[in-house]
C-alpha cells in the first residue's frame, strides 16, 4: 500500500501548505484592521481551499495532456463542500455557537445556494466546458468585488503604515512549493489507487481527498474557537464552500473541460445542495447554528459517506 502512505503524506503536504500561507495572509489582514466576514470569506477562503484549487488546476493540465481527471477533481470540490458544512461546520456547532446577521445570510448563505445550483445546470450536458469556467470565475469576481467595496478595503490599506513584506512573501512562496509538490502526489497516487481498486475517480475524489482537503478548514475551524474568534470558522465554511465550486472548478475548467458524470448530476450535487440549504434554513431560524442542528449535519455527513461506501 505504498501509493496509499504516498498519497496520505501527500494530504498532509497540503495542509502544511496552506498553514503557511494562511498565517501569512492572517498577518497582513490583521495590519491593515480588516474585519472577520472579510478575513474569512477571502483571505482565509484562497489559503485553507489552495489544496483544491492546486489540485484542479494540476489535474487540469494533466487532462490536458491526455490522463483523465475529471471526476477527481469534480469529487474533490464536492467532497470538500460536503465535509465543510457537514463534519467541520457540525463539530464547531457543537462546540461553539456559529451565528450570521440577515444580510450575512442573504449575501453569502443565498451565493453558496446559487453556486451548487449553477454547477448543477452547467453540468446536466455532462461537461464543464470553457465557457461554463468563465461563466463560474465571472460569478466569483462580482460576488468578491461587493465583498470588496462593502469592507472599504482600498481605504484601509491607503490609511495604514507600511508593512515589510520580505518574510510574509517568503513563508507564501514556501507555502505555493509545498503545495504544488504535494499536489502532484496526491493526483498520481489517487489515480492509481482507483485504477487498481476498481472504483471511480468520483469516488476517491469525494471520499478520501475530498475529507482530506477539508481538513484545513477544520483545523482552521478548531483554532478560532480556542482564540474565541469562532465567527471567522463560519464565514470560512461558508466562503469555502462559494470558492471551491465557482473559482476552482472555473479555473480547472478553462484549462481543460471537465466530463460530469451521471452520478454526480443524479445523487452528489443535488444532495450537496440539499444540505447547503438545510444550513441556510437552519441559521434563518435563530441567526445561529443550534447543537441539535450541528449534530444533524454531521449525522447527514457520515449518511452520505456510508451511502457512497455501500454503492462502491
């Protein structure tokens, strides 16, 4: 089981990756005053998700040199999406109290919905072709550039002293190598493992790289509610959830068209939305996430898994 240990180590290449860059970003966001929502819908949304987008973009090219990656890559954005607002955002809810105002909820909860919905229709002709990345990536840069002109954040960084960026660009640039180097083994390994098991791309993608992914998040997730800064873990989830399907598909998709298998348009994207909207729901009712309703995301979580184990 060498590609297996291959693979795992690779997972863990990932997470310190995206540690490294994330400390970084922290450190300038928290110079320049700029506030939670922000932090952890952008900044912290790019570092804890640069393992998918990395991956997608490396298996992007890989397909298109002639490997198909399709449905690990598609498996990896909704497995992360799955342990994001399943097993990560139930463990913090039964932790800590996660809470959004109503325009927080209309603005992001609402995006997260309409980004599920979109891979959806994009992909019941089977592909995400070129045109559907640059239809996602445009959905991206308006949903940033509110987020962007609501937080002021040109005023603030004009306003604020200066800041010596010498070692913050060096740990993100030891950061990016990590990444792309475990990247690379994660893919081959992954692509292997489903070769001699059997099973589909989908599968792994979701199941074992796509939890593995997530895995920042929830470190990310467990370190805000020691710090008691837990509302930078929901806008986390929440943004993560927007990036992984609109910027990191798009991205991939640009560089090579992905196939959407019938499985994932049938049972996996819809139950992905099926959840994001019970969250939604869920956070309508008191403005916070309630430990009965954590406790039911990750129930929904390990139900979905064992679904996907059962129908190997």
């Amino acid at each position: 089981m060498y590609e297996l240990l291959i693979l795992l180590i690779g997972l863990a290449g990932l997470m310190l990756g995206a540690d490294l860059i994330i400390k970084a970003a922290l450190k300038i966001a928290e110079h320049y005053k700029i506030s939670h929502a922000f932090i952890g819908l952008t900044l912290l949304t790019l570092g804890t998700n640069l393992p998918e987008l990395v991956i997608s973009v490396t298996g992007s090219i890989q397909r298109s040199m002639g490997t198909e990656t399709s449905g690990l890559i598609i498996g990896d954005s909704i497995g992360s999406c799955f342990g994001q607002i399943g097993i990560t955002m139930g463990i913090v809810g039964m932790f800590g109290v996660l809470t959004l105002t109503k325009r927080e909820l209309s603005r992001d909860g609402v995006m997260m919905l309409v980004s599920v919905a979109l891979l959806f229709l994009t992909g019941m002709d089977g592909t995400l072709s070129r045109t559907d990345g640059l239809i996602f990536i445009g959905a991206y840069a308006v949903y940033f550039f509110l987020l962007y002109r609501e937080e002021e954040v040109h005023q603030k960084f004009r306003s604020a002293p200066p800041l010596h960026l010498l070692q913050t660009i060096l740990t993100i640039a030891a950061g990016f190598a990590v990444l792309i180097v475990s990247s690379y083994a994660v893919l081959n390994n992954a692509l292997y493992l489903a070769d001699m098991w059997g099973i589909s791309q989908s599968f792994i993608g979701i199941v074992l790289i796509g939890l593995g992914t997530s895995l920042p998040e929830l470190a990310l997730s467990w370190s805000s509610i020691r710090k008691r800064a837990i509302n930078l873990s929901v806008f986390n989830l929440i943004g993560s959830n927007i990036f992984d399907i609109l910027f990191t598909l798009g991205v991939g998709s640009l560089i090579s068209a992905f196939t959407v298998s019938e499985d994932l348009i049938r049972f996996d994207i819809p139950a992905l939305f099926l959840v994001s909207l019970l969250v939604v729901l869920f956070f309508r009712r008191h403005m916070q996430l309630k430990k009965n309703e954590a406790f039911v995301l990750i129930l929904l979580y390990v139900i979905y898994i064992g679904v996907k184990i059962y129908n190997i």
